[in-house]
C-alpha cells in the first residue's frame, strides 16, 4: 500500500511514468530475525573487551577495543544511528547521562542513562574520539561488529539486537514496567513489550518465586 501511494505521488510530478509496484513479490521476504545475546554471550563480549584469557587474567595486549560500542549499545540501549551521532558535548559525566535519540521527538529529548557498570567504558571511547563517540561509516561499523562478535564467540545478532538484549535484561531483573519504556525511550509500553525476548527459564523462576501455599498449610498444622 506504502509503495502504491509513493508510485501515484512520483506519477502525479512526472518522475516515472508506470505503477511497478503491483509487480513486485515480497512473498519471500523475511525481516531479519531480532534476539538478545545471552547473559554468558554478554558476559564473553566483556572479557573480549578487558582482553580477559581462558585462565580469567587480563592481558591489556589482548584487549579488542571496538568491543566498547557493542558493550555501550548493550548497556544503554542504544540503535546504531545513535551511537554513530552522539556527540562528546552532549555527554554529561555528573549527570550519568547523554542524550543521541533519533527516531521521534521522544527519543530526542529524553536522557539515555549512563550506568555505573559501563561508565569506564563510555569515559574510554569518549577520551579517544575527536568531536564525537563514534568516528566510523556504516559500512565499516557493521563490519568491524562481526568481526567482534566473531571473535568474542557469540552468535552475530544484527546491531539493533543490543537494543533488545537491553530491555530484556532489564525485564529479567523485574524493573518495573514504566521505567524500562522510559529507559527504551518508547511511546507506548506495548512497543517495549516487542523488545523482550522471555524463555521458558524465565517463566519457571517467576512461578517458583511465588509463595508456596502448601509450605504455610504444613507450617500452620506442625
């Protein structure tokens, strides 16, 4: 329908002369499947990044400093149409804060939180950038991120899957709904809800965290 009504609008100022678009097939178009890293694939993109050995010593020659901005998109949320534009003045150290949306006028004007675990991390890509965080195109920015994926051992999830694995984890760690569409930057809640990526490990550890109602039967008659 989209591509129906940009044909007529181009056929209305003489760009094209034909509607092509009841001619194309995108019956087997697949949109690229999102997930989010697990918490070991997390845990291996960081010991990449500290140059951490299979003995767990840390070896600064082994460090893959490009690491970082998989680690800051993971931690912040952040697409990589952000990443690529934040720029140094709109960090705020004090403030534990940046602000780099671009998709609407929400995500523009709401902070993104710098939390304690990456702020290093984000200190580190700042002091060695010039005006920005990120001095790379797009084209070599997704390379160099499976290359680091490849040589952390984790699976190559597109970028925008980081965005995902950080709603996620924040809804494992049973952050309230309202301050993880804040943290996402999200309009709607339901929007939020399409960014978790929930298993059935998740299920059974919230039914076993609920109360055992035959443990207080047996308590109350011992």
């Amino acid at each position: 329908e989209l591509l129906n009504q940009m044909f007529t609008y181009a056929m209305k100022y003489e760009w094209c002369e034909r509607n092509y678009a009841p001619l194309l097939d995108l019956t087997n178009y697949n949109a690229p499947e999102k997930d989010a890293f697990t918490e070991d694939e997390v845990q291996a993109l960081w010991k990449a990044y500290l140059g951490m050995n299979e003995r767990g010593e840390i070896d600064e020659k082994r460090r893959h400093k490009f690491t970082a901005y998989i680690l800051i998109m993971i931690h912040c949320g952040l697409r990589y149409g952000e990443l690529s534009t934040i720029r140094k003045a709109y960090v705020d150290f004090e403030k534990r804060q940046m602000m780099g949306g671009i998709k609407s006028e929400l995500s523009k004007n709401t902070p993104i939180a710098i939390s304690e675990e990456i702020l290093p991390v984000v200190r580190e890509v700042y002091n060695a950038g010039r005006s920005k965080l990120l001095h790379m195109n797009e084209d070599n920015f997704y390379a160099a991120y499976y290359a680091a994926c490849k040589r952390a051992g984790v699976r190559e999830l597109n970028p925008h899957c980081c965005r995902h694995t950080y709603i996620t984890r924040l809804t494992r760690a049973r952050v309230a709904p309202a301050t993880i569409q804040k943290g996402a930057r999200h309009r709607s809640y339901k929007t939020t809800l399409g960014y978790t990526h929930m298993d059935i490990n998740d299920v059974l550890q919230a039914v076993n965290g609920i109360p055992s109602v035959a443990d207080e039967i047996k308590r109350a008659v011992a």
